[in-house]
C-alpha cells in the first residue's frame, strides 16, 4: 500500500528523495495549511509544527490520517484538542534536535550579559567611550537547569565547559556527567536558592504551568538571572516583572511568551534588564534535516509501529 505523506512545510527535492529512499512505497506531497483542503482526505502520515496544526477543522476531513510528525518538540495545540488527543494516531514529536542550537543561545545570552556587551553596544551606537559597568566572568558561578532533558543536557555540557557548577532539577534520579548536583522537583527551592544562572527546559504541563511566579522568584538570590527557552506559560510573567523592576533579582532573559507575537503594549518591553528575543533559540539551518532523519527513520519500522523514536504520550503530554 502506498502511504501518502503531506508536510506543511516546504521540503527539497533531496529532502523529499530522502524519505523515499526510507520508504518507497510513498508518495510525499507539500503545501501550506491554508492550501491543503483538496489534499487531506487521501492523507495517511501528516508532518508540520505544532502550531500548524489545527485538528478541529482537518481532522474531520482527514478519515485516513494514522501517523503526524511534528517538526515541533511542543505538541500543546494538537492535544489541546480532545478528540484527537483520544484517538489511537500515533503521534511523535522533534524531540532532542534543538540541543545545540538552544546550548548556544544560552551561552550567548549569559555572555551578553556577564560581559556587559549591550552595553557595549549602546555606547559605540552613541560614539561613546567608557568603561564598562561591572562585567563579570561565567567561571566560578551556579547554573541551575530546572528540566533536564535533551536540551537541558545539552545546556549543562556548554556550561561545564565554560567552568561553571551546575545543578539540575528533574522528575527522577539519574546519574548525570555534567551535572554536579541533581534534585527532583520536590527541591526545587533548594536549586533555585543557590544559583546565579537559572536556566528553565521544561515541557509545559499542568504541573508546570506558572511554575515560576512570586514565590519562586523570592527564593532566588538578588544577583540571579533567569532564562526562559521552554515555553511561555511556565512563568507568570507579571510576576517577573515585578521581581525586575523591584530588582529582586538582576536580571532575565525570554525567548518565550504567553501571546506570540508579543504585543506592542506588553511591560515586558519596557522592563529594565530583561532581554527579549523572538522564540528562535532553537532556529539552525540544520533543524528541518535533524527532524526528517527522525522521521525517516521512524518511517521504516511504521508498519509495525514498534521501536519508534521520540512516540508521544497523550495523557502525559509529552
């Protein structure tokens, strides 16, 4: 049986002839979602990111649909939506590709920071020669990584690398080679308190959901700088903005929000110290391969659906 693939996403007649050669039996069309209603009914794998897919209007329309691929790690919209996240389509993710580019936006961000280079920059854009307010090294320092998957990981490697101690914050104990001291989430208090860097990774759950609010951010230190490349929803960002503009601590950096785009009338940009950028820390030119090699190679054992990668867990959300 030929299974017909439809990808939302633009693919190269070599990334396409890639999927072929995984499985020849296919036939791998692409075309944006606001294009697609003459395609869904003939489609069996469905691949695009998860904000692309809106099942309340393609599901109906999709009786063939066994398998989506998101090019995404979050899957929060298409579970959002219950008939299908209480169906047997199977369901997997990109889990574990945006290590490195999220590793470096991290680093990047820290050292920004540390090193003063904002400021910096708004000096040389005013023709103005001064010394630097207080840079600092990363060298010596704490970084707590609340959430420590495949990109938490990745974050602790960097960080190690640069000389820092690190503690991690996860669900179970594990054994951890760049991670000094690990928690479970019944600590986190404990790992928040002693770090200078905060670094959260965490899917978004109900468990998770404004995670970090007052409370959390009274117990970190008055020098703690928090980075957010998760989810949005994980911080109660009025919260923040308190603890920054009452400089409870230093200072935070978000690459995700609550509302994306962030609307031009948010706080948050007005905030001081508080560095914002346009959820891309996980942007590469190599994401859409890293997520099509897992595809591929999740495509040749889908007949039998057995000893697939990154498969999602509906009830648990991840």
């Amino acid at each position: 049986m030929t299974l017909q693939i439809l990808s939302f996403v633009k693919l190269s007649d070599k990334q396409i002839d890639l999927i072929h050669q995984s499985y020849p039996h296919c036939q791998c069309r692409c075309t944006r979602p606001t294009e697609a209603d003459n395609f869904l009914s003939n489609v069996d794998i469905l691949l695009g990111y998860d904000a692309q897919m809106n099942m309340e209007k393609y599901l109906p329309q999709m009786p063939r649909l066994q398998w989506i691929h998101t090019y995404s790690a979050g899957v929060e919209k298409l579970l959002s939506n219950e008939t299908f996240s209480q169906s047997d389509i199977l369901l997997t993710n990109s889990r574990g590709i945006h290590g490195i580019p999220m590793a470096e936006h991290v680093l990047g961000t820290m050292l920004a920071s540390s090193r003063c280079l904002i400021e910096a920059w708004e000096n040389q854009k005013a023709h103005t020669w001064k010394r630097l307010t207080e840079p600092d090294e990363l060298f010596g320092k704490t970084a707590a990584i609340i959430g420590l998957g495949s990109i938490g990981r990745e974050i602790a490697k960097h960080l190690k690398n640069m000389g820092m101690r690190i503690v991690a914050v996860k669900q179970k104990a594990s054994t951890e080679p760049f991670v000094d001291q690990l928690f479970t989430i019944d600590y986190l208090s404990d790992a928040l308190s002693c770090a200078d860097y905060i670094v959260v990774t965490l899917p978004l759950t109900p468990q998770t959901k404004k995670l970090f609010n007052h409370d959390t951010f009274n117990v970190m230190k008055e020098n703690a700088f928090f980075i957010n490349v998760s989810r949005g929803d994980v911080v109660e960002e009025s919260d923040l903005v308190e603890a920054l503009t009452t400089k409870r601590i230093r200072g935070a950096s978000l690459d995700v929000f609550t509302t994306e785009p962030l609307p031009e009338d948010s706080p948050l940009w007005s905030v001081p110290n508080l560095f914002i950028t346009p959820h891309h820390s996980a942007i590469s030119p190599m994401y859409l391969d890293r997520s099509l090699k897992i595809f591929r190679n999740n495509l040749q054992i889908f007949p039998q659906r057995i000893g697939m990668l990154n498969v999602v867990d509906k009830q648990r959300g991840y």
